[in-house]
C-alpha cells in the first residue's frame, strides 16, 4: 500500500469538504491578553483573540504566574516521570487538597489534562464494575465517549438535556450497575442541563451520577465550583470531573468524588498509572489560580458583563447567534467554507481571531464561529468585533441576493 498516497487523499476529501483545520500560529504576551502576536509569512501582527478558553484571563494573573515561576526555581521543571515511580510532589497533593475541597468531596485526583481524566476516569469504571451500564448524554464530549468506548460496558445514549428520556431509559436498564454521564456546560451551543432533574432521576434509579464540569469550574458558583456548586448540588454527585486548562488558565484535569473512588481511579486506570505527572510548577500555579478565584468575584462579575454586552450590540445588528445561559457565544454560520472564510477575513483584514468550528466538532450544517468574551475584552475591543462582523454579514447578504 502507499502510506503517503492513502493520507493525502484522506486530506484532500478535508480540504474539498471545507473541513481541514489550519492553525494560526500565535504568540501569547504575559499581561497583554486577549492581545497576541500572530506569526505569518515571516511577518507578525497583533490580534485580538475572541476563542480562547482561558475564560478569566488567569493564565497571565500576577499571582499565577509568580507561583508558577517560583516553583521552577526550587523544583525545577518536570515532575521525573509517573507518580507510581516517582511519587507524590507535595504540589500535586496540595493541589488535590484544594481542587476536593472546592467541590465538597473527600479526595481529587490529579491527570495531564481533562481529556485523560475523562478517559481514564470513564473506561476504568465502565471496565472495572461488573455487569455496568453507562448511559451518556447524546452530545457529550469526545473525551467522554472515548472514555465508555474503551470500556467495552455496555452503553445506552440518551436524549441531550431530556432527563424525561434518561428516566425511561434507566427504567429500561433494569437492575444493573448503572453510571450516568453528562456534562454541566456544552462547550459548542453553551446550553446548561437540567442539573437537579437529572440528578434526582439518577437517584431515583439508584445510579452513579458523572459531572463533566471543565467548561463551568471557575465560572460559576461563589466560588468557582462550578454548577453544581451554583445549584447547591454537589454533595448529591458522586463524581465532579473538571480541567485546570480553561477558566484556571493552566493546565491538566481532575477527578473529585469519595476516597474510595479516587483511590479506586488511581489504582487501576492506566491513564493515570503510566504516564508522567504534572510539573509541580504547573500544580503551584493552578492552586494559586483556584485560591484566587475561591475569594474573587470580580473576574466572573466582569466576563458577565463582556458577554452580556457583547450579546446585546449582536442583537442590534441583527447578527445571529444561539441563546444560552452561558458565557459561550454560538454565532451561527452553517457552511463550512463559508465559516473558514469568515475566520479568515476577520484575521487577515480585521485583525480579530476566531477559529472556525466544523464538523465533527459540531453536526454539518451546524458550522459557527463560537465566540467567548472575557473580562480582559474592552468595550473598544466589542465595538471592532460586532463592526468586522456586522460588515460581513453585510458583504454576505448581497452576495447572496445577487446569487
């Protein structure tokens, strides 16, 4: 077979179907977010970034980035392989300590990123509990359904959001081991579940209920812990999964639930057991971002008001965009080329980067530009922003009356 021939033909059909990804190559500031340096044919322009998920800007806050770099200074860089072989860091149990108590369990455990402990977390349990059945929500995330694939248990999917459907299906089960997955925030539309239905549905039933929180943990709650600390339903979760690469701004993800639980996890996932820890400088820095946020409303206060403002001056000019509760702004595109081409132009000639969210990130005919404002984007920024787009939707509408 030719290798080579195979691949490129794969990624021509990409590039035919408008779906091939291109990555802007930037250059992050330290203190100058969402300002960035966009490196392209040997020439550098600053941009403004309106797609980052580091949601609260804490990935340049004073206090992350000292702790970060006083940590390098006396642990050096890397962690020296897995903590089956190296051991536990004091920074790693620091920061598992902070993450259990920010969610009300007995313990957290510690993995590279919200991806792995998705993953590992979900195919270790599905694996390790005989007779077990996983029913996930329809539009969980990758990492998710991954996680249950590699499991092999067997798996029901029920309706997005419909606890009504997950009620029928939990019935359905009969009297097996049962483990519900879902999500509190869903990154492409921003819709939040109906926590507390499914919670109690899942209750009723006598399920183990799994809360993906990475896109919620920092942002909601009083004190960053998410939804289900926003709802007051924490303590009737049995396991709150979140990241630390998003609102906290630096990097891995976690597991939070009983001893037990943790211990079970850390026993016999092999995404956990074989691959290098953290850098302890990485763990210093996501215990000094959680802290911060445990005791600072203004971050959330002001991403409020940027995503309220930005949604408004949106609807002034008749530009679309899908109605959430969240801090996730959907603008609605629905062709690949075209999406590919909006995000283009805005870079190019306007200066604003917004990656193109295609398929299989979201369903064909889905295709948007998903925009996240935070507290760090001025009313200037705003105004550029809801000006580039507004004469593109204008360009786009005559080009399609005259078509």
């Amino acid at each position: 077979m030719d290798f080579d021939s195979h691949f490129r033909s794969a990624l021509a059909q990409l590039k035919d179907e408008g779906n091939y990804r291109i990555f802007a190559e930037v250059e992050r500031q330290c203190g100058a977010f969402p300002k960035v340096r966009r490196h392209h044919n040997g020439e550098v322009q600053e941009v403004t970034v309106w797609c980052s998920n580091d949601y609260l800007g804490m990935g340049h806050h004073t206090n992350v980035v000292h702790a970060m770099a006083d940590a390098v200074q006396a642990c050096g860089t890397g962690a020296g392989g897995t903590r089956n072989i190296s051991g536990n860091n004091h920074l790693h149990r620091v920061l598992e300590h902070e993450l259990a108590e920010l969610h009300g369990k007995d313990a957290a455990l510690l993995f590279t990123s919200g991806y792995v402990s998705n993953w590992a977390a979900l195919s270790t349990l599905g694996a390790k509990i005989p007779n077990a059945v996983m029913l996930s929500d329809e539009k969980n995330h990758a990492s998710m359904i991954e996680g249950i694939r590699h499991s092999r248990a067997d798996k029901v999917i029920w309706k997005h959001n419909d606890w009504r459907d997950l009620d029928r299906k939990l019935k359905a089960v009969g009297d097996r081991p049962k483990i519900v997955a879902f999500e509190s925030v869903y990154s492409m539309d921003g819709d939040i579940c109906p926590m507390r239905e499914i919670v109690e549905v899942a209750e009723a039933h006598g399920a183990m209920t799994y809360l993906d929180e990475v896109h919620a943990v920092g942002m909601y709650g009083p004190r960053g812990g998410g939804v289900s600390e926003e709802r007051g339903l924490a303590d009737r979760i049995d396991l709150i999964e979140g990241t630390l690469g998003k609102a906290y701004g630096v990097m891995g993800g976690y597991i939070t639930g009983s001893e037990a639980l943790c211990d079970f996890i850390r026993s016999f996932a092999s995404g956990f057991i074989f691959t290098t820890a953290l850098p302890p400088a990485v763990a210093a820095a996501a215990t000094a971002s959680i802290r911060h946020l445990k005791d600072s409303p203004f971050e959330r206060a002001a991403q409020r008001d940027r995503v309220a403002k930005l949604r408004a001056r949106l609807d002034a000019h008749g530009i679309p965009h899908m109605a959430n509760d969240s801090h996730i702004i959907p603008v609605m595109i629905g062709d690949p080329v075209k999406c590919r081409m909006i995000s283009d132009i805005l870079m190019e000639d306007w200066g604003i980067y917004v990656q193109p969210i295609n398929y299989p990130t979201v369903a064909k005919g889905t295709e948007r530009l998903r925009i996240t404002p935070g507290p760090l984007h001025s009313d200037a920024d705003i105004d550029h922003l809801v000006s580039a787009l507004a004469a593109l939707w204008k360009q786009c509408a005559v080009a399609h009356a005259v078509a």
